[in-house]
C-alpha cells in the first residue's frame, strides 16, 4: 500500500471501540479463531509452521520476532471489530465525510498571468461525504494510490482552493511531493 492507502486503514482502525490484543498469545489465539480454529490457515497467513502457531496459542511462545509481531499485528488489526469499522466508514460516506490533514506540494494550472508556481503547503481541511465515498470505493475496489491521490486532490481543488465554486473558476490543482497524510473519519 501507499501512503493513501495505509493512511485510509490507520483513519479506519481508530474508530475502533475497543484496544486490539497486546500479547503474541492473545493476537494468535484471535486469529485462530478468526480462521474457525484453523491453525494452518494462520501458519500459512504468517508465513511460519503450524506448531509455531501451536506454541503461541498455548503461550509456550510469548516473543515474536520484530517482522513476525508487525505482520500479527496487522492482521488483527485489519480483522478487529468489522461490524464498528464497517458503520464508521458508512456513517463517513453518507452524513459526516472525512478530514484530511496533509503537507504536500501543490501547483496549480490556471489562467494566464496567475502564479501557478507549486509550493509546499500544510493544509487541513473537512471534505464531504461525496470524497470520502469515492475515497472508500476506490481502496474497495483496489485503485492505485495515484488514483487515491487524484480523488483528494479533485476533492481539496473543490472545497480548500476554489472554495465550493466562490472562487478560482477553471483552477486544476496538482497534488505532489506529499510529505504525509493523515485521514480522519469526521
């Protein structure tokens, strides 16, 4: 993923309701249990032997390697409360849209004897239901983070640069050098 993507999962898994498992033995047991007790579906998810899932679910392993513990992580965090997650993307989507908070640089196409010279601006900004749905059919149906890109860029020309069609008519915005992006369900 890019940094779109994973910014889309992190905005995700903060509308949790609850912490995810801390303990080794506690994430394993979640996702034998995820797999309907199938400790080879999740050996074979991790990438390790079935014993050594064994070995975690008993807690007779309490440590996992650094690469091992962040891809249990993950994986739990991307099953952990689907039915919460699910209604907060709903509820984005449709009523409360999703705030973006990004320090990129942006250039502008626009008419002749303006500055279009881009520049790095720090920029926080609510965008409407409409972006974040088209934010959330894009990752579901897994578009390129050029394509995620292009979306908050169209969605940031609209709403922070041409402020909803008051100003700036015929303005394209180009969305680059993007230092980092964080995604917040409003």
């Amino acid at each position: 993923m890019g940094i779109f993507g994973d910014s889309l999962e992190k905005a995700e898994a903060a509308t949790a309701t609850r912490p995810i498992p801390k303990s080794a033995g506690a994430q394993m047991r979640f996702l034998v249990k995820q797999h309907k007790g199938s400790t080879k579906a999740v050996a074979q998810l991790l990438g390790i032997s079935q014993r050594t899932v064994e070995r975690y679910v008993k807690n007779e392993i309490k440590r996992p390697r650094k690469e091992l513990a962040a891809r249990m992580q993950r994986e739990v965090r991307q099953r952990w409360q689907p039915k919460v997650r699910q209604e907060a993307r709903r509820r984005a989507a449709q009523t409360t849209g999703i705030t973006i908070e990004t320090r990129a640089r942006f250039g502008f196409t626009a008419a002749p004897g303006t500055t279009d010279d881009g520049r790095i601006r720090l920029i926080t900004q609510h965008l409407p239901p409409t972006y974040a749905a088209r934010l959330f059919d894009a990752q579901a149906t897994e578009a390129t983070e050029q394509q995620l890109r292009n979306i908050a860029a169209e969605g940031l020309q609209e709403v922070y640069f041409k402020d909803r069609g008051r100003r700036a008519d015929g303005l394209l915005v180009e969305f680059t050098d993007i230092d980092y992006v964080e995604l917040d369900y409003s």
